[in-house]
C-alpha cells in the first residue's frame, strides 16, 4: 500500500508540475488581483445560483459569460484548465480500467 501511495504522489507532482496547471495558478493568481474580472466571475456565480432556484433568466448570466470570455486572460486560463482536465479525467479513466481489470 506505501508503494501506491508513493506512486499516486509522484502521479498528482505530475500534473502539478505541468506548464499548464502552473499557467493555471498564474492565471488565477493575476485574475484575483483584477477587480473588473472578480465582478464578473461574482456576477456569473450569483446568476447561476438564481437560475438553479429558478429565480432568473439566462439572459443576464449569458450577457456576464461572454463579457468575462472576452478577456485574454480569462480565455488563457479556461484554455489551461481545459487541458489540466483532460489529464486528470485520463489519469481517473485508466485507475478505473485498471481496477475493473483487476476485479475481473
């Protein structure tokens, strides 16, 4: 069990050592000092919040969506993000082949 736990460390250093999830941190980190960026990603959480309550209308959260995607760094960050997920989600599939192998 050490062993694969060692392992499993080595493969999440892995992904976090990647040049896309270190520009994902950047990104983030460069966002969160943006006051017009942290208005309209706030704004796009409160109008997703009302729209699963049913208290709103997609029409404000598409409005706020495409304004915040049209900011570089926002693009530049979902682009990194999408690839540090596509890691991830590959790194889960083949644990869980490996084990349905396994069990089989």
């Amino acid at each position: 069990m050490e062993e694969f736990d060692k392992s499993l460390e080595e493969l999440i250093q892995v992904v976090k050592d990647s040049k896309e999830y270190q520009k994902c941190l950047s990104c983030r980190e460069q966002m969160r000092k943006n006051p017009e960026i942290m208005e309209l990603i706030e704004k796009v959480k409160e109008c997703q919040k009302k729209i699963i309550r049913g208290n709103a209308n997609e029409e404000g959260y598409r409005t706020y969506q495409d304004e915040l995607n049209s900011i570089p760094l926002y693009q530049v960050y979902l682009q990194n993000l999408e690839v540090v997920n596509q890691k991830i989600e590959f790194i889960k599939d083949e644990f869980n082949q490996y084990f349905t192998d396994l069990l089989n």
